[in-house]
C-alpha cells in the first residue's frame, strides 16, 4: 500500500488511490467536483488552537509536529485512517501551500511507521 501527499488544488489523477482531506476546513474556493475527495476526516486534522499556533510557520514545525503527534496519541479517526492505509492506497490532501510543513507529512509519517510495526 502507498500513501502520497497531494495539494487539494492540484488535479487528482488515477494514481491518487483514495483521496481523503486531512483538513478541518474545506480548501478555500475548491468545489467538491473538483476536489473529487472520497473521504473527510475532520477530526484528524489539528485542533483549530494548535493550527492558528502554528501559521504555517517554518520555524514552529518542530513544535507544532510534537504537538499534533500528542493529539493525535488518543485521537479516535487515526485508528480509521490507519486501516484504510493498511488496505487501499491513499492520497492524504490538504490545503497548505508549504508542502514540506503540514500537516499531512505528519500523518504519513506516523501511519508509515504504524504500518511498518505491524
């Protein structure tokens, strides 16, 4: 199984596998024709305190990574969107224009090295 990251404005293509929005808030002026996402999952994304924290700041990832790791520790969607990723392939989208500091690179990370211990 293969998990990718893709920016929600960037065309889906039929590689994406499932497509599944990791952000709490829909992207900004994306219809959902276009977005063509099979699954949101508000509730693994950042807390709306933890997310306004962080800004999209470079400086804050290292922070605002250990920070949304500890949300998501008893976070009850990850157990979900473990299972998918363990069975299907999966492309996490999200809205950040930085594509290195967001939170989807978080969660791949961490259901990489889940499946990996499996």
């Amino acid at each position: 199984m293969q998990i990718r990251l893709k920016r929600a404005y960037v065309a889906p293509t039929d590689e994406d596998g499932q497509r599944i929005l990791v952000d709490r808030l829909w992207p900004r002026g994306l219809s959902k024709d276009t977005a063509r996402i099979d699954l949101w999952l508000k509730d693994v994304a950042p807390s709306s305190g933890l997310r306004k924290w962080f800004g999209h700041d470079p400086d804050k990832w290292p922070e605002f990574s250990q920070r949304y790791r500890a949300e998501l520790k008893d976070n009850p969607a990850l157990p979900a969107l473990l299972e998918i990723a363990q069975h299907a392939d999966i492309t996490l989208v999200y809205a950040a224009k930085d594509e290195r500091h967001n939170q989807a690179v978080v969660l791949k990370d961490l259901l990489e090295q889940a499946i990996a211990q499996a």
